[in-house]
C-alpha cells in the first residue's frame, strides 16, 4: 500500500487524497476550490517527519534514544520536550489513567497516545496558513475537521461499531472540532488499564469530541481505560463530549454530544 | 468500578439510548456495484465487509459476523441487527469520515473506510 499512488476522485472540486504514514492510512480530504498540491505534500511530509521524530518502531528517533538512554531529556527538541509534557499533564487531568509511560512496552516512555493527535494539529495548521478553511484530516479513525464538508454544512462523521467492523454506531455533524475512538476491537491496538495492568472491562468503545483532537484523543484512551467508570468520568470533563458503548449494549452519551449527533 | 445508576446517571446528564428498530431490507439497483475488503480478525472473531454502491449512495452493507467464541456469539446476536439498521440509515444521508480505534494499514485495508474510499464517496 505504501507505494500506492494517492487516490484521487474525479469529479469533485478539491482534494481527496490517501497516504499510509506513521505506520497508518492518513486520509486529507480539501473541499476548497483547488488546493495546491504542494500544501498537502507538506503536510504529509510533517506527519512522516514527526513520525521520524517520536516513534517507538524506529530505533534512531529521539524517543528510542531518550528510553536508551543516550539522548538526554534536556538536549532533546523543544517539540519532544513539548509533547511528553503534555503527556504529564494528561495523565494528573485523567487521575493515571492516559499514561505515557505505563503504554510502553519495553520500559522508557512512549508518547504515541498524544503524537497522533498533535501531528494531525500541526498538519491541519499547515494546511490553513495556505489559505484552506474547510478540510478534514483522518489519522487512522482520529479526525479533525475544519469548515465545512463537500455537500456544505458540517463534516459528517460515522462512528465505528466496535462488534461488527461493517456497522456505524452513530453519525454526527461537526465543525472546526476533532474526533476520537478508543476500542479494543482492533487486535494489536490494546488499551490498558494502568492501574490494574489489565484491560479495562464493561466498555466496548469510546469517542470523544471536542476543540483539540490531541486531548480528545487522550481522553478517550483514558476513559476507555476507566472501564465501567468511563461515562460517569466523561459526564464531568468540560469542554468536551462523549459517546460510550457498554458491553451490555448500552450507548451512553453526554449531553453535549447528541447536540453533534445527526443519527 | 461500576455502572452509574439510573440516578446518577440523570444526576450527570447523561442519555441512555436503547436498541433501535430490526433493520429493514434495502432494494438494490441493478447498476450498483461491491466493494470489499479481505477477511479481517478483530478481538471477537473474524471479519469481512462488503458494501454496495449505486450511483453515489451506499445502498447495502454486509458483514460476515464472528462466530469464533460463543461470548462473541451472544453478543453480535443482539448488536448485530441493531447496528447494522443504524448503519444503513447513516450511509443513507451519507457520511464523510468515521471514526474508529487506531486503524494499522493492514487493518485499514479491510475497513469500512478503505470501502468508502475505494468507492470514491
């Protein structure tokens, strides 16, 4: 897939275009009127730029070297300093449980929870100092959205089943906001709840919605994590909105969210 | 660790949605196409999905449910119809992006939204 030319439809004014960076398929669609290719080059050339720069699976990145030992929190970039900071202060507004330190497999701290989230900002940043208002940017089922959708109004966005990998539990209707799921659905994706170094029970799945994607992504690791307390710990985070689903079929969301919710 | 109850639950503002309708059958055209992806394993079984376009609308879509372990077995014998109803009804006003748990390249390959994609929706 990697070598694969990006895919673009015909017949539509903007963009639509798929690249597998950071290990996952990052989907840039543009409804403004002809974007230039050469603004979303770049932002994919961020994307695999701070996948150089953060990720686990490469052994030359400054977090490799930072768990290694051989790179120096103080020497490393100001954007990793930045980022693993973040981690901390997530992890004190999430009582433990989005945990940078606790996700790593091999010991040292892995930051890939937040990374995601804050790569897709700063492409999204990237794409607006050109001049696009109304784009989305889907990072492996993490979505921002700015502007508005291809049909005009909000960007409408289906939320995953977590059983059945051909269903959408809900739809909603968003703009200038990001979207976030955290599941165990996927094998290979583990959430665990570092608490109790187990994954959590009672919860099939968890979105959440909200101004920046990179703390909606957070909070919904973490309160996937909580387990059965996910909702209850949602319904008292301000600012952002939430959709569980229970393993008794339940889908509990906060009031902010059905506001969003178009189905 | 446990479930809010109802009064918390009305306490902390929270809705609880219960089961939709059965599904309802969709008629397919004649000038509608597949799209699929290969057999993908997930925590409760494997698998496969397929959708159908006509013009520029899902009009169908299709999953082989996971039969692997009995747990899963249950539970899909009563999400299944639910959400698969829910799913038609949202491709029927059509939708843009979904949102899911971490998508790897491999796993995107047999997703709902490799699907879309490939459908130019």
């Amino acid at each position: 897939m990697s070598t694969a030319p990006p895919i673009t439809s015909a017949g539509r004014a903007g963009l639509h275009r798929v690249e597998h960076v950071m290990g996952m398929p990052v989907i840039i669609d543009v409804c403004d009127a002809n974007p230039r290719t050469e603004t979303i080059d770049r932002a994919y050339a961020w994307l695999d730029l701070v996948d150089r720069m953060f990720s686990t699976y490469r052994p030359d990145s400054e977090i490799s070297r930072l768990n290694r030992g051989e790179l120096a929190l103080a020497d490393a970039d100001p954007a990793v300093r930045s980022v693993l900071a973040r981690c901390a202060s997530l992890r004190t507004e999430t009582d433990g449980y989005f945990d940078a330190e606790a996700c790593s497999v091999g010991g040292g701290v892995d930051p890939s929870g937040l990374v995601k989230g804050w790569s897709v900002a700063g492409a999204a940043r990237i794409l607006e100092r050109d001049g696009l208002g109304n784009f989305s940017i889907n990072a492996g089922g993490d979505i921002l959205v700015r502007g508005e959708a291809p049909q005009g109004g909000p960007w409408r966005v289906g939320i995953q089943h977590p059983v059945v990998g051909d269903a959408i539990a809900a739809v909603v209707g968003v703009t200038d906001l990001g979207v976030a799921t955290s599941g165990a659905y996927e094998r290979g994706a583990h959430v665990i709840d570092p608490h109790r170094g187990e994954p959590p029970e009672g919860v099939l799945s968890v979105t959440v919605i909200g101004r920046s994607l990179p703390t909606a992504d957070a909070y919904a690791t973490a309160a996937f994590a909580m387990g059965r307390d996910a909702a209850a710990w949602c319904a008292g985070v301000d600012g952002y909105d939430a959709m569980v689903i229970t393993d008794d079929e339940r889908v509990v969301t906060t009031a902010g969210f059905d506001r969003h919710r178009v189905r | 660790m446990k479930t809010p109850s109802r009064t918390l639950t009305a306490a902390l503002a929270l809705t609880t949605v219960g089961p939709a309708v059965a599904a309802t059958p969709v008629a397919i055209a004649a000038s509608s196409k597949t799209y699929h992806g290969s057999a993908v394993h997930m925590q409760w079984g494997t698998v496969q999905v397929k959708i159908t376009v006509s013009g520029r609308r899902v009009t169908g879509i299709s999953a082989t449910a996971p039969t692997e372990r009995s747990r899963s077995a249950s539970i899909n014998g009563r999400a299944v119809p639910v959400l698969r109803s829910e799913a038609l009804r949202a491709q029927s006003s059509r939708i843009n992006s979904v949102s899911g748990a971490t998508l790897t390249s491999r796993a995107f390959d047999s997703s709902l939204q490799y699907a879309l994609t490939k459908a130019h929706l």
